[in-house]
C-alpha cells in the first residue's frame, strides 16, 4: 500500500531506544510510527539505539501500522551509520531530519538504495525549496517539524500557528503538486485535548494527511479529527447517488442539498468513502 493509499491521521513518534515503548506500541491504533534515533534518544544511546530498534522490528507485531525511521541528520557522526542500519530493518520508509535541499535526499538515497524516504520539513531553506524537495523521486512523504521551525524563525507561539502559515501552506502545496503524503507538526501540550482538537481541525482544513503526536493520548483525538465524520460520508453516498442517476437518465443537473454536483464534487466523494474503507481495513488487520 502506498503512503497516500493509506491512512496517517495519527503518526506517533516511539524512542528507538526503549523497549518498553516499542512494545507497547504494537498495541496502540495508530496509523504510522516513526521510531526515532534522533531527537527522543539521547547522545550517550544513540548507537544502542540502532539495535534496540532492529531487534523489536526484527520481532515484529507492529501490523499494518506504517514504519517509519527517522535517523540522525547526515551531518552528525551517527547520521550515516544509521541509514545504513536502517536500510536493513524491514521499515517502510525512512525520514531526514532538516531536509533543506534536493540533494539532502540524494545524499541519503546513495546510503539507503531502493527504500522510500520521508523529509522532515523543518527550516527556513525547507520551506522555501519545498517543490523541489518534494520531486525528489524517492520521496513518498513530508512530516512538519514545526517545533524547530519555530525555533529558525524565532517566532512566538500562538494557537492559530500564523506565523508559520506561509511554510506550513508551501508545504502542502508542494505535497499536493508532486502527489507525496504530508503530517502535521506535534502539539506539546499532551494533556491539552481542546487544543490538540483545534490544532487537528486547522491541519484537516488545510489539507493534511494527519498528525504527528508525541504521547498516546493524543491518539483518539487525531484520529476522529482526520477520518471523514457520519455527516461527510452520508453527504458522499447521496452526491454519488444523486450525479450516478442523472448520468443514467440523461437528464438535468444533479443537486444536493441545494448545491450541484459536479464531476469534481463525485471524485471527492469516492475518495471519502475510499478512505473509510481504508481506515475499517486498518481496523481489521
């Protein structure tokens, strides 16, 4: 299954280097994991790390949920190392911290051979070369680093996320434009359900794939929010219904609760009801 073909309304990030954690993610209804050697394990772990995290994927149990490793950057003294580890550990992708350029990917691609990549989105140079970056043969998704892009930016936090609205857009545009999946940046306040709750609503409406989160209990949340609600399928199923049966009479237009529905308005409708299916076949495996 593809990375656009499958659900990642929640992404959550485990520590490659706790295995309790690993294990007990193998129970949790995420979409994806992005198991991490780079900023969740400390310098003195790093290479232990590496191991860790090839012994529970070695282990398996992990299901349909997408794996996803992110390495350290190419510019540390790991970086390298570990693409080559996890080149071999049986994940589906593997994500580039602070991908600023094309030939970021090129360099990790001539490490990791065949394997789909992932960018983490997270700088200034990033944001402005986002097109090109998402291009990128190899590249099949972007996941938003918004907390160090904040950071580059030096901007101050605010809950409608304005000042990172330009990167944030570019982003998705060029996600859209190249046809690659993209995530939303992680909301630190774990225990915060309402904002998280707003936080996945912006991100829903700007058209992202689902959210990053940083804590189990932020999974329900980002999972209702990015999965179509009873009111948006039933919408489909009668708009499918309504445009099917005037194509089969030939006559008039086919309106919808006072709205036409157009081709347009169908190819939507049966991506709803596609990704519903999507989600009840994660439910299943």
């Amino acid at each position: 299954m593809s990375s656009l073909s499958r659900p990642l309304r929640s992404v959550l990030y485990i520590p490659g280097s706790k295995p309790r954690a690993l294990d007990k993610a193998r129970g949790l209804p995420v979409d994806a994991i992005i198991f991490d050697l780079e900023d969740a394990v400390t310098v003195e772990e790093k290479r232990a790390a590496r191991d860790t995290l090839a012994e529970a994927l070695a282990q398996g149990g992990y299901g349909a949920r997408m794996k996803i490793i992110r390495i350290n950057g190419l510019d540390t003294e790991w970086g390298a190392q570990d693409a080559e580890a996890a080149a071999g550990m049986g994940a589906d992708a593997i994500l580039l911290p602070k991908v600023g350029a094309p030939g970021d990917l090129d360099a990790l691609a001539a490490l990791t051979g065949d394997m789909p990549l992932w960018a983490m989105m997270e700088t200034p140079a990033g944001m402005l070369n986002a097109a090109a970056i998402a291009a990128h043969p190899k590249l099949q998704g972007m996941v938003m680093g918004t907390n160090d892009l904040a950071k580059e930016l030096q901007v101050r936090a605010r809950p409608d996320r304005l000042p990172m609205m330009t990167g944030l857009g570019l982003c998705v545009l060029a996600a859209k434009a190249h046809g690659i999946a993209i995530v939303d940046g992680v909301y630190n306040a774990f225990k915060d359900e309402e904002g998280l709750a707003a936080e996945c609503e912006q991100g829903r409406d700007m058209g992202f794939d689902g959210k990053t989160l940083i804590h189990p209990a932020q999974i329900d949340v980002a999972n209702t929010a990015f999965s179509p609600s009873d009111a948006e399928v039933d919408l489909a199923r009668r708009q499918i219904a309504a445009f099917d049966e005037v194509m089969a009479t030939g006559q008039g237009v086919a309106v919808v609760d006072g709205r036409i529905v157009e081709n347009l308005h169908v190819a939507t409708a049966r991506e709803t009801l596609a990704k519903v299916e999507a989600i009840n076949a994660l439910k299943t495996e």
